[in-house]
C-alpha cells in the first residue's frame, strides 16, 4: 500500500503540472497546457464555472482523495473514505476521456496535430493508483472498523 499511495500522489502532481497535450497549429502556432494551465486560462478568460467545474473534478476532488487514502492508511483505523466522495472522485477520469477527444478531433479535422505529452499520462497513472489504493483500503479490516 505505501508505494501505491506514494506513486499516486507523485503522479497527481507530475499529472496536473506538466503539459497534457501538444497541439500544432497551422505549423507556426504550438501550446502544450497543463491541467493546471488550462483551469487558470479558462478563469483568466472569464469562463469561471468551467474552471470551477474542471478545477473541482480534476484537481481538488483527486487531490482530497489522496489525502484521504493517506489518512485512511496511515491514520487512525477507524478513518475512511466516505462512499460518495469516492463516487465523486471517478468522474477525474473523465478528464482523460475529453484530452483524446481533442486529439482525436484535432487530427481529423486537418487545422491541427496533437500528440499526448507525459501529464496525460502521469494523470492516468495517478487515477488508476488511486483507484487500486482505494480498493486496498475498504478492503483492509483496520479501514472497515
């Protein structure tokens, strides 16, 4: 469980930092934002409930359920994670689902090229070991009680 939680929580934050996408425009034209860049250009650009929606679900629900897991595993036993925060944090996923759309859209459509970049990934990774992590923890007689 503790290397699990660790690469979880060492994934999240490679994740949410590095960029996600690469995308080519017109051949002069490139961005690769972050999870963390794309929820600040979208407050910046006056788009606030989107951010608010994109920062909740990518990056606040995730980051509390990490918290939570380490509390959960290393805290007091009779800590767990609430059942509809982990309902909750599964729609972090959807995030991964949305950037291979873009890509997917993007090389259909003919304007542009884009490619995945390492956050895509590290977000992925962080998701599923927190997936695993959260598994192991109901599962532990300690976490039940």
């Amino acid at each position: 469980m503790p290397p699990i939680l660790f690469l979880a929580s060492v994934c999240f934050a490679f994740g949410i930092a590095l960029p996600l996408i690469h995308v080519e425009r017109l051949f002069f034209f490139t961005d690769e934002p972050s999870l963390v860049g794309m929820v600040a250009a979208l407050w910046a650009g006056g788009d606030w409930l989107l951010a608010a929606t994109v920062g909740l679900f990518s990056i606040a629900f995730p980051a509390m359920k990490l918290a939570l897991l380490h509390n959960a595993a290393y805290g007091r036993p009779e800590t767990a994670v609430p059942g509809w925060f982990r309902m909750l944090s599964n729609w972090s996923m959807l995030d991964v689902l949305l950037v291979a759309l873009v890509i997917f859209a993007a090389k259909t459509s003919g304007l542009a090229t884009a490619f995945t970049k390492p956050g895509l990934w590290f977000f992925a990774a962080s998701v599923l070991l927190t997936a695993t992590a959260s598994a192991l923890v109901k599962r532990t007689p300690s976490a039940a009680s």
